[in-house]
C-alpha cells in the first residue's frame, strides 16, 4: 500500500469519524438522564444515534485497514524504528509515517 493511500485513508477516517461523533452528540442532545442513577432515561433520537454509531465503525475500519498497511510495509522494508514508532505513537505515528515514513518499493 502507497503512502498516499494511506494517507487518504487517514484523513477519510478523520473526516467521516468526525460526521459519525457529530451525528452522535446530536442524537444524545435533549435526552433525559436520572440524576440519582446517571443513567440515561430516554434517548431523543434514537435513529440519528444509531446512524452516528454506524459511521464511526466505518471510520474506525478505515483508520484499522491505513495502519495494518503501514505496519505490512514498515516489516516488509524491515524499518524497525518506523514500526516502533507507528505501534507505540499509534495514530500521530501513523500520520507522521503517512508523510515523512519510508516509501516502499514496488
């Protein structure tokens, strides 16, 4: 995988996980909560919660499928410190690799 996919799938999953967190928080908003408890009563718009939750997992798998190829093409040019990096960093590390990482080798 090209560091420009990667790259691309990165900022997808940024801007699609950002919808997804909107479309909860909307879904939250007007909701009733027991005081006593903490614990939601009522949601106020179930459909539009469910929706949010929906497009968060399609950003979470974007974001899974640009750091499972990074880490395939870290091991593949056997870039030690890049993979560190990206396994401990996680997704700074990702970005950073996305842009100044090694290009591997077609």
């Amino acid at each position: 995988m090209t560091k420009a996919r990667i790259r691309t799938l990165i900022f997808a999953s940024l801007i699609i996980g950002a919808i997804g967190g909107a479309l909860i928080a909307l879904g939250i908003m007007g909701s009733t909560f027991n005081q006593a408890t903490h614990v939601m009563t009522h949601l106020a718009n179930p459909p539009l919660f469910v929706s949010g939750i929906c497009v968060a997992v399609v950003a979470s798998i974007l974001m899974g499928i640009a750091w499972i190829g990074s880490i395939l093409n870290t091991v593949r040019l056997r870039e030690w410190k890049w993979l560190l990096i990206i396994l401990l960093v996680r997704g700074l590390g990702l970005l950073i690799y996305s842009f100044v990482g090694p290009e591997p080798q077609r």
